[in-house]
C-alpha cells in the first residue's frame, strides 16, 4: 500500500563516495578535454620563419655586426653569438636580475628586451667593466666583502650596482627616499636595498651585497 502522500518524506539528495569521485572525474575530464583537443590540433608549419636581420652591438667598446633572428633577446645574442656568458639567465622572466646589463649607462633586464632594439647602442656587460686588468670598484668590492657565494647572480648584481649608483649620483630617488626635493639622497642599508630589489641572491648574501655597495659608494667618481 502507498505511503500517503502527507506523510511521505522530502526529496533529498544523497552525497556518497562515489558521487564525489563521479563529480570529481566529470570535472576534470571537461578541463582536460578541450586542452587535449587543442594539443591533438594539426600545427600549420606553411607561415614562413621571420626572416633574419643585420644589426650592429657596441658591447663593451668594440663592435659586433650580428645577422639574428629578429626575436633573439639580447641575453641570447651576448651568451650565444658572443660567448659573453657572464650574464647569466636566471629565471628568463624578468624577475631575478641575474641578466643584468647596461644600456647606455642605463641597468636592463637583457632577457626581457630584443637585440634589435639596441641596434648602435653601447652595451655593457660585467665582462666590461674592469679596466686595463684593474677590477672596477663594485667589483673589488664584492670580492673584499664577500658580496656571493655560489656566484651565478654576481655579475646581475654587480651591473644593477653600477646603474644603480649612477642613478642615485644624479639625484634619483626610490620608493625610500624620505625627502623627495633633496639632490642627491643619502644611500642608506634601507635605500640601498630597495634601489636593488630588482637583483636576487638565492645564498642570501644581502648583507654582505650592502656593504660592498657602501664602500663602492664612498669612493670618488
């Protein structure tokens, strides 16, 4: 005999172990699908490779004439048409200033900018920077102070130093500077450190990093 209506209980839903693992698989499945189809897509090889193109690098005070792929950065046209390997690719994004150079007297990320773009400028690299066999004072500097221990960020670290005190010489401020109308800001451990947030040392070798900046920093131009 039915159950009278009055009496009869509410729908409800029943969550068990396997609904979680049906849903679960179901989810994934329609995530996956669509980059599956897209990988299984037939790839069109008929476009034509950008053609290659003559560009001039004054790196380091002599010439270099370099016919590149137009999308060659300018990290891979020093490390691999150069050999200038001393800056390093780190994380090829940007973000860590292990491929620190200077464009005209200017720190750039070398990975995140194209050979192309700097056609005819001056180039500097860590390789450059020494004179006549006499290190540069930053360079000094990190060796008296211990400023790296396993290196592979040094020379990133070094370059940004340059630029950076180049900036701070010329009156630029940071994020830091408390007074932002006086003309040369007092480089601090806080505005030294801030001016070189772009550089990463995994060692963690900040202190010492600091210390080789502020002697750099006292000595005369």
């Amino acid at each position: 005999m039915d159950e009278p209506e009055s009496t009869r209980a509410p729908d409800t839903i029943e969550i068990t172990r396997r609904t979680v693992v049906e849903t679960g698989t179901t989810a994934l499945l329609l995530t996956a699908l669509p980059r599956a189809a897209l990988a299984a897509a037939p790839v069109d090889d008929s476009e034509p490779p950008s053609p290659a193109v003559k560009i001039d690098l004054q790196i380091n005070g002599r010439s270099h004439s370099l016919t590149l792929d137009p999308r060659t950065t300018l990290l891979d046209a020093l490390r691999e048409h150069l050999a200038l390997t001393g800056s390093k690719k780190g994380c090829d994004h940007g973000q860590c200033g292990a491929c620190t150079v200077l464009i005209e007297g200017r720190r750039i990320n070398s990975c995140l900018t194209l050979a192309v773009m700097h056609n005819g400028q001056s180039v500097t690299t860590i390789e450059g920077l020494a004179e006549a066999g006499k290190l540069h004072p930053l360079q000094a500097a990190f060796v008296e102070h211990d400023g790296f221990q396993c290196g592979y960020c040094t020379s990133g670290q070094i370059c940004s130093a340059v630029g950076m005190l180049a900036e701070s010489r010329s009156g630029m401020p940071s994020n830091v500077t408390a007074d932002l109308a006086e003309p040369q800001p007092e480089l601090t451990d806080a505005e030294i450190r801030e001016r070189m947030s772009g550089n990463i040392c995994r060692c963690a070798a900040y202190p010492n990093i600091v210390a080789a900046i502020k002697q750099a920093a006292e000595m005369p131009t």
